[in-house]
C-alpha cells in the first residue's frame, strides 16, 4: 500500500491483538464473557447488585495482565507511530496496557483502562495496579466509592467526539483484531469520509469484513508487522 508519509492514520484495535499475548479474546469459544455471563459482570447494573462479584472478576483480569507481554503486533504499532511523519491516532477497545508497555503514545482507551480506578463520588481517575473492592477510598475526597475505570455494556465509551474528528479526516483506516460485534467502534466506518482508504487486519472476517476496501486474513503478530513495513516502505 502506497501512502504519502504525512498522511492521517487512524487505527482500531480489538481483543485480537491482544491474543497472542495469551489474553483471551470475548467471543471466542474459550472467551472471557464465558465464564462470566456478561450481564453479571459487566453492566452497571450488575455492579449495583453485586459490587463484590464485579470488583472480584476484575481483580482477576488485572492479575493477568502482569503475565502477558507486548507482541510484535503492539510493538509494530509503536514503531509506525514514532516513524510515521503525519498524524496518527491509535483507538484500542482493550483494557489492557499493552499498546501502552509497547511505546504507543498517541493512544486512547475507548472502553477504560484495567489498570485505573474512577472514583463514583469526585470523578477522580487514579492509576490502579493492584484489587480493589467495596472498602477501597479514593485517594482524592477519601469516599469508599472507586470503581474500575472501565466502559460498562450501556455506558458510553470514552472521548468519542475525538474519535469521530479523527476519522472524518483520516487518509487510511485500519482495524485490527476486532469482530464487529459492538457498537461504536463496529460502525466507525460510517464516519470514514469517501476518500479514505480502509483495511481490516484479522484471523477471520469480522462481521464488517465487506465494509473495508481491503481485507487481509492471518495473526496480528504477522499482519500487522508486515503492514507497517509496507507502510513505511520498509
Ligand atoms: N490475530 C488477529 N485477529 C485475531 C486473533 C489474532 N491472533 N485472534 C483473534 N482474532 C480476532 C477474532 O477473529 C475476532 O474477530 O479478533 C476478534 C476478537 O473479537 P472479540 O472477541 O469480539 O473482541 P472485540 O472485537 O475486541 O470486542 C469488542 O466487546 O465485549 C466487548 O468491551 C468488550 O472491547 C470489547 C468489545
């Protein structure tokens, strides 16, 4: 693919890139939702009625981040941002820390981060490595009322007007390693204007696959590494 160097990328991320660091994807026959159903942990709902299930199923995910490392996905990532000459904005649905260990900067977690509480009552947002529960105060105003700083099912993502300015005015859209099975992020190419090129990067076609230009099947860990190179015709 032959693109100008100052071009404007935007690039989504899901689960997927995230899978050969051994963190389970949610659809996948093994997903995380499964041994969870989702409306027990996800949901505001549920975290109103069963706070301790809700901050105990998100223990367990911050735990396992510290096992898993950046692929050469995330890494191929942080390298086109620090030699990429225009802009570039990299939009992960994930909750993990990977694109972030691996270099990328120009990053926004749409749908929150694992490693960071929110507390309910001052708004304050607090790195958060270790568990939480429902004695856990905040840091800023001291009220038992953190929660992990994560986007819920019904709850609306994170910094959405940037994301949309961003796709209006990108040159290149590519989407890696995520199904189309949740809005927004699988209806972002809606907001892609008419000149922009798109590509889905992923192991299967996603449910969106027909809405991109170009679609190249394969492990993030070899697409995308190789799409950089190209990228940067190297
Ligand atoms: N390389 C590339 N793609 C992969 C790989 C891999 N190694 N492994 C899996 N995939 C693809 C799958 O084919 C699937 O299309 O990644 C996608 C993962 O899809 P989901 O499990 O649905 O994850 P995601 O699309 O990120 O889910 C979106 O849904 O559950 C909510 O908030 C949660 O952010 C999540 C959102």
């Amino acid at each position: 693919m032959t693109l100008s160097r100052d071009a404007r990328l935007v690039i989504l991320t899901g689960a997927g890139i995230s899978a050969e660091s051994g963190l389970r994807t949610f659809r996948a026959a093994d997903g995380l939702w499964e041994n969870h159903r989702v409306q027990d942990v996800a949901t505001p709902e549920a975290f109103q009625r069963n706070p301790a299930l809700v901050y105990r199923f998100y223990n367990e995910r911050r735990r396992s981040l510290g096992g898993a490392q950046p692929n050469a996905a995330h890494l191929a990532l942080a390298r086109l941002e620090r030699e990429w000459q225009g802009d570039l904005l990299l939009v992960t649905q994930n909750v993990d820390d990977l694109h972030d260990r691996a270099g990328s900067r120009n990053l926004l977690h749409m749908h929150g981060e694992l490693l960071k509480g929110r507390c309910q009552s001052c708004s304050a947002i607090h790195p958060w490595p270790d568990d939480m529960d429902v004695d856990t105060r905040c840091p800023t105003c001291g009220r038992a009322a953190v929660r992990p700083h994560i986007v819920w099912f019904h709850e609306l993502p994170l910094e959405m007007e940037r994301i949309y300015q961003a796709l209006e005015r990108c040159d290149l859209f590519v989407s890696i390693g995520t199904s189309g099975h949740v809005y927004p992020a699988a209806g972002f190419m809606e907001a892609v204007g008419p000149a922009a090129r798109t590509v889905e990067l992923n192991l299967e076609p996603s449910l969106r696959a027909s809405a991109f230009q170009e679609g190249r099947i394969g492990k993030a860990t070899e697409l995308v590494p190789a799409f950089v190179a190209e990228l940067l015709g190297k």
